[in-house]
C-alpha cells in the first residue's frame, strides 16, 4: 500500500512548471516553484515543521506545550498542522483588521485566535504586540517560535528549498528569485544555491516599492507578506545579488494573468516576484534557467486581486495602454 503515516510527510518536493505565456518572447527558460502544493498551501510549513522540529530537540517545546505566535497567515497555518499532528496546542494572536476567513481557517486546524483591537497604541495592554508577550509569560509550557528571528526559519530552506531546486535542475540554475518578507527564503535558498554553484548562481529579491528591502522606510504596500518597515535577522544582506521594487499594480495584474494564461491560482507576492524574475528573464540568453518562487495560493485573495471591483477602486485593472506596454515589452 503506498500512504503517508501523516500530512506533515507531505511538505516540501514541490514541483516546477515552466511559465510559457507570460515569458513569451523570452530565450531563457523560466520555471516557477509552485509552494501551494505544500499541506498547508504555502512555503511556510516548511518553517514551521522545521522550527517545530528543533525546539523539540532543544527542549525548549516540551510534550503537551503551547505554541505562541503573533500571525494571521501562511505561518499560522503551517504551525497549527504541524502542532496538532505532534500533540501541542496553538494559540495564535492576530489584529482585528484581519479576514475573518483567515481567522476561520486557524480556527478550522484546531488553534485558538487572539484577536486584537488595531486602534490602540502599541504600550497599550490589549495591543498585538503586549498580549502575545503576556500569552507567552502566563502560558505554561509556551513557546514562541518568532519566524523573524528564529534561524530555523532560513535553515528550513537551506535544507529543503534549495537541494529541492540544485537537483530539480541538475545544477542547472543560473538565478534564483524571490519575494522577501522575513527573508528566511531567500537567504536560505539562495546561500545553499550559492554554495552549491560555487557563487554562480545569482540571486534577486523582490520587494514591493516602499519597503526596506529596496531601499524604502516602509511605506504601506497591498502585496501581503513581503516587504517590511524592519531589518529582521532572519534576513542575511549578504546573499541577495539585488532586489527588484515592483508596484502592486504591477504584481496583481501579474497575478491575474499568472491564474488565465498559466493556471496558477497564486497569491499577489508570486505575481510581483515573476514581475522581477521577468525583468531579470529579458536581459539573459537561452542558456539561463530563472527559479521564481511562488509563496502561496490565490483563494485567499479571491475577495481582493481576482476581484474587479476592488481593483478597479485602486486603479489596479489594466488600462488599454497597459495592455499594449505588456505586449510591447513580451
Ligand atoms: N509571500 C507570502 C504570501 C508570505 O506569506 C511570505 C512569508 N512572510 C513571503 C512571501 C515571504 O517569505 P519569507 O518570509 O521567507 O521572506
């Protein structure tokens, strides 16, 4: 009989696929890591089995314990699934200008949801920040894993992401792109292609316009989980060979040609970073293999991106012109 013994079996070995459409016009070969086919549907449960993995080892999660971690989203759901199948209970902290969908989804793997009220001050007791301080301190057996500073987070990739793409290519990989959020993906990935090229492999991150990593302090951005107002240490400034700014507009109009013209229902940071692997993809030769790194799936966003009403409030549908750059430039 072939099965798995549990789902937790199943992350990681994602698969690629070539990008035709999009990259028409392109001599380089462009392939996307497709990250939802993970249990969770997203490259976090990579992290999380991993951080998991090793606090047990270190003892600092014990049998029975509580998992602590200020998150609404991919992370969330990667900790819950690897929690409940290894026997520790999840309470999750989350602001309350989150979708109640997301907040339904923690609920649905078995975690608790702290929600919290935005519009407080960050010293004030109900804050997202104190009362994921205060869960941990008066939780017995808590545990925070805190994906922006745990080195798990880029060992995870390290380990998984980056052999997964040296031999998936035969060693074949000449670029490696990412969105950067923590940064755990792209430091991990990228050192380990680093290393296992011996420096050939180039590295670029994508990072919405505004956002720290490009050189922004931090303005607000639409694209989720990319781009921060912070240098987490999850982030090692030494692998990225350079980061692409890329607007939202530009990212959820690719997402949406991502979902009709290639079938990858994605999330908006796997259109903004196919947007910089593009424009990568257009200044190499047909011996180059581009990776993009697509994140997550997009029925999270289907009330947002892939709805015209509300990118049309923001000026995100394409224009006419818009339509005649894309042909233009492909
Ligand atoms: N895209 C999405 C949708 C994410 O949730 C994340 C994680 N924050 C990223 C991209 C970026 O990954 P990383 O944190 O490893 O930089």
């Amino acid at each position: 009989m072939r099965y798995h013994n549990s789902i937790i079996e199943l992350v990681g070995d994602t698969p690629l696929v070539k990008l035709s459409k999009v990259a028409e016009g392109i001599s380089a070969t462009v392939l996307a890591k497709v990250e939802y086919f993970n249990p969770g549907g997203s490259v976090k449960d990579r992290i999380a089995l991993r951080m998991i993995e090793a606090a047990e080892a270190s003892g600092a999660l014990k049998p029975g314990g509580t998992i602590v971690e200020p998150t609404s989203g991919n992370t969330g759901v990667g900790l819950a699934i690897v929690a409940q199948q290894k026997g520790y209970k999840c309470i999750f902290v989350c602001p309350d200008k989150v979708s109640t969908d997301k907040i339904n989804t923690l609920r649905a793997y078995g975690a608790e949801v702290v929600v919290c009220p935005t519009a407080v001050a960050p010293e004030h007791p109900d804050s997202y920040y104190n009362v994921s301080d205060r869960l941990v301190r008066e939780t017995p057996n808590a545990w925070k894993p805190d994906q922006y500073s745990n080195p798990e987070n880029p060992a995870s990739h390290y380990h998984s992401t980056g052999p997964e793409l040296w031999e998936q290519t035969e060693g074949k990989i000449t670029h490696f792109v990412a969105g950067v959020g923590t940064g755990g993906t792209i430091s991990g990935t990228g050192r380990y292609l680093k290393d296992a090229s011996g420096g050939r492999v180039q590295v670029i991150g994508a990072d919405p316009e505004g956002s720290v990593y490009s050189g922004g302090t931090g303005r607000p951005y639409l694209v989720e989980g990319v781009g921060e107002d912070f240098w987490p240490t999850a982030y090692d400034r030494s692998v990225a060979d350079e980061i692409v700014a890329v607007s939202d507009k530009d990212s959820f109009q690719m997402t949406r040609r991502l979902a009709k013209e290639e079938g990858l229902l994605v999330g908006g940071s796997c259109g903004m970073a196919v947007v910089a692997a593009l424009e990568v993809a257009r200044r190499l030769g047909p011996d180059d293999v581009v990776v993009v790194l697509l994140p997550d799936g997009g029925r999270g966003y289907l009330s947002k991106i892939f709805n015209d009403d509300w990118m049309a409030d923001y000026g995100f549908l394409p224009t006419a012109a818009d339509e005649a750059t894309i042909g233009e430039v492909l």
